[in-house]
C-alpha cells in the first residue's frame, strides 16, 4: 500500500502512521483521519510500519496482531528511534493484557476495535497536546539549566592552586 497525503491540509505537519494488516481497517482509518485533516502514511504490517516511520511523522498507530512484528515491538522499536512520539495501539475487545503491556511499555493509548472516530480523534488530539506540552517541558528546562562555571584563576602558586581547588568544589 502506498503513502497517502492530503496536500491542502491546513494541518499539514500533523502526520499519522498507520499500521494494520486487516486492509479495511486500514482504509477506513486512512479515510477518516484525512477527513480530519491528518496526513497519513500507511503499512500492512509491523515491518513495512517500522520503514515507513521517520521525523516526518508526529503520531502512529499500531494494531496489536500484524505480521511480522506486532504492535507491542514495534512500539518498542519506535521509541528508541523517537522517544516522544505518542503511538496509540488498536486491537480487538478483550484484550486487557495486551492492553497493560501497551501501557507499560510507552503507547499513549490503547483502543478496541470497532473503532468510534470521534473517540480515535478525541484521543490522536489528547497525544498531539501531550507531545507539544512534553516538548515545551524540555525546552523550558534546558532554557532554565545554568551553566556550569569554570573558575579562570591567573597563577601557578601553590596558593592560586590550592583557591582553584576550593571554588572547584563550591
């Protein structure tokens, strides 16, 4: 299947992964996301997923049983690749340990299947407003860290050495 994109989004940099084998999952998550104004890239399963995955994309979806790699890796995978990248992994009713193991090892959310669209947009909106407010955290931090001053001492006496030392450990 081949990347789509809705080129006159107004949202143009909210781009979505979206992995499913079962094909009209897959087109009907595909339609719907566009409607809203995702770009979307699309995989049959977790290794075409796992290609297709890079900077570009600001949210996936996994489901949970694909072919060659499962939802569960390729969250996995994609975090070390994209540590704040909020993926959301989708799956049959039922599947409460799966659905614990999702949680556990990163997705944001975990959604069963059939999927109601207003709660798949509800939910993509709550992960875009947590990646942003992860994103202003760091740069806030980074922006309040103060950086480590290295005494400039002129001499080489015993005493100079000995101040050096002493502000060293101020």
């Amino acid at each position: 299947m081949t990347d789509r994109v809705k080129k006159d989004s107004p949202s143009a940099c909210r781009s979505v992964l979206i992995a499913d084998d079962d094909p009209v999952t897959l087109k009907l998550l595909d339609h719907q996301l566009r409607s809203a104004g995702f770009e979307t890239r699309l995989a049959s399963d977790g290794a075409k997923a796992l290609e297709r995955l890079d900077g570009g994309v600001s949210l996936a979806i996994f489901d949970l049983q694909m072919p060659e790699l499962d939802g569960i890796e390729c969250l996995k995978r994609a975090r070390e690749r994209f540590p704040d990248l909020p993926v959301l992994i989708i799956s049959q009713a039922g599947e409460i340990r799966s659905a614990v193991e999702a949680i556990k090892q990163g997705a944001f959310e975990f959604i069963s299947k059939p999927i109601d669209p207003d709660e798949l947009l509800a939910r993509l909106r709550q992960a875009e407003n947590a990646a942003r407010l992860s994103a202003e955290n760091r740069l806030l931090r980074r922006a309040m860290e103060v950086p480590a001053i290295e005494p400039a001492m002129i001499g080489h006496s015993e005493f100079a050495k000995w101040l050096t030392d002493r502000c060293r450990k101020i």
